[in-house]
C-alpha cells in the first residue's frame, strides 16, 4: 500500500466540509451488476440504495491493509444502521484461491463479516470504479461524495458519515468516532516498519536471495542463501515456482526472510490436495517464544488448514531487524506473500 501523506495534506489544506460538499461531488455511484455473487444480502443496485448513505470498500481477505480496516467497518455498520448507513464491502481477489466462493464465504463467516459482501471474482465492479484499493462515501442522491485509498484516515470517514447522514434527514446522529480495539491480524500496526510487502512467485517477486534462480513452472532443489541483507529471502528444498506462488513438492520444506517490523504474516495455502501442513516457526534461529503471532504457539508449532493470511510473528520489545524462519514438515504448502505491520 503507497504512503498517502501527500494526499491527505491535501485533504487536511481543503477541509471537511469542502470536501463532501454537493459542488465537489466525484460523479455517480456506478453500478454493482458485475457481482459474481452476494453474500449476506439479496443483489443490491445503486437504484435499490438511493434515499440510504452508502460506503463501498473494495477489499479481499488475505490483505492484511484490508483485515486492519475491518474492525471500524463492522463497528460503523452497526452503530449507524438505524440512521441508514449501507455498508456494502466489494470482495476483489488478489490471488487465485480468493476467486472460489468457498473460500470467500468461510473468510467472512471466521471474520465475523456481516454487512453484505458483492462478491467481485471477475474485477467487474472495480473496473465499474476505475479503481485502487479505496474506500468510496455516497450520499442519498447516488452522487460520491468523498473517497479514500488504503487504510487510516479513520476519525475524518467517521465524520463524513455522519455529515452525509445528517444531510440525507436522520435525525440522531451520535458524533462521536469508533475506537478500535481489535486483537491479532485485525489490531493496528507498529510504527518502525522497514520491510515491504514481498511477494512469491516469478512474476512480482523481489530480492530473492537463494543461490539458484527461481525455474517457471518446474520443480527445483534451492539453498539457503548463506547470509541475508535486510528485507532478503530465500527457499531451502524441492519447490516449484509458479506465477503467482511458490509449492513445496517434498517435505520439508524452509523459507527464511530478513526482516525489520513488528509483525511478520504469510499468505499461505495448503495447496491442491487440501491436507493440513505443519509448520515450525523460529526467530533468530530460536522458537519465537513470547514474539509468536496469533497463528503459531510459543514453541512456533502451528497448521496450515484453509487458503488465508497467517499472522506468524508479533514481536513485543524493541524493534530490530530479525531473521525468520519457517519449516513446512508436509509437502504441498504454496506461499504467496510476506506481509508486515
């Protein structure tokens, strides 16, 4: 996710009220007749939601930008319900696993997802937005009034649904602004994050340091690299890279990454014969101990069972760059990305 600091200088110069003002307006809301699928409500239409206030998220759920946001997009859907707030969140995959409506519907059910989901497989309603990961902000005439890309800026969305709301006459509108406090993936980020999203994979991945270079489409016995630069990795064993992934062929399997953050989560799947993986995690060449995440034990034991974002380190002192390890005891696992927070 790119930094928005130019972007929200700007807003900050504009104000509020400049900003949602009707002479402002970023045109209609289009239409939401690309979906593949709804989930948690009948098909929706901006027709059938003039007269309510709309907020449309554009997310998927092995983001973790997007798992941040979800804590004050459930909290505003139910704190403004009555007063006529639709929360519709857009599910537009990343991956190939996020196109299965299997899988979408699994995500929502563990993530406690209620307001409905526009299932977008097909990038149809993003296209429809000419879009980036954003959140968009509706008032009753259909007309987008204020639009938002990637996570933060909580407290100024907050205040712009509730003017919207009041302009569309609801009557008791609570100004006060939803504090999060979300636990494990869906909890804030630390500051001092130095290591980018990486990704797995031939075709987007960065700094792969493995001492053979990585075979399209074809299984190959990589080596650790023999040291690792900040924001580095690399693979041990049989895998085989593919576009967007990389699968172990042979147990076991290890990935190793040099990275600075509090956090360290995987995008990680079991792959094409669904059997659970085990995994061991360590951190600086010992069990994470109280730094494991909330997917993994102190002793860094833990399975991988569904296609998701595993959260795998969160570290609770100082800051420092640290190398990870991760060893799949079972063939089959596919990795997808490194995430930091």
């Amino acid at each position: 996710m790119k930094s928005l600091a130019a972007s929200m200088s700007a807003i900050a110069a504009l104000g509020l009220a400049a900003i949602v003002s009707g002479d402002g307006a970023e045109g209609t809301m289009p239409a939401l007749d690309g979906a593949t699928a709804w989930l948690n409500s009948a098909p929706l239409s901006a027709k059938s939601l003039r007269g309510k206030v709309v907020l449309v998220n554009f997310w998927t759920y092995s983001c973790i930008n997007n798992l941040r946001e979800l804590p004050y997009l459930k909290a505003w859907a139910a704190k403004y319900k009555e007063a006529g707030l639709i929360v519709i969140g857009v599910h537009t995959p990343e991956f190939g696993f996020e196109k299965e409506l299997g899988n979408v519907k699994e995500a929502i059910s563990d993530l406690g997802v209620t307001f409905p989901v526009a299932v977008d497989s097909d990038h149809a309603i993003w296209a429809a937005f000419a879009n980036q990961p954003a959140s968009y902000f509706i008032d009753g005439k259909g007309r987008i009034r204020y639009h938002y890309f990637g996570e933060g800026a909580y407290e100024q969305s907050e205040r712009v649904i509730q003017q919207l709301l009041r302009e569309s006459g609801a009557q008791e509108v609570d100004g006060g602004a939803v504090r999060d406090s979300a636990t494990g993936v869906e909890a804030p980020p630390g500051g001092d994050v130095r290591s980018p999203e990486t990704y797995a994979g031939y075709l987007r991945t960065e700094n792969f340091a493995s001492p053979q270079r990585l075979a399209h489409d074809s299984p190959r016995t990589y080596e650790p690299p023999n040291s690792l630069a900040l924001n580095q990795w690399g693979l041990n064993g049989l895998w085989s890279a593919g576009s967007e992934q990389d699968s172990l062929q042979a147990a076991s399997g290890r990935v190793v990454f040099r990275f600075h953050a509090r956090d360290l989560h995987m995008v990680l799947g079991p792959g094409k014969n669904g059997r659970p993986v085990r995994f061991k995690v360590t951190l600086n060449g010992s069990a994470p101990g109280e730094d494991h995440g909330s997917d993994c034990g102190r002793d860094g034991a833990g399975e991988i069972r569904q296609p998701r974002l595993y959260q795998l380190v969160r570290q609770q002192g100082r800051i420092e760059d640290a190398t990870f390890e991760i060893e799949f005891l079972d063939p089959g696992i596919e990795i997808f990305s490194f995430t930091f927070g």
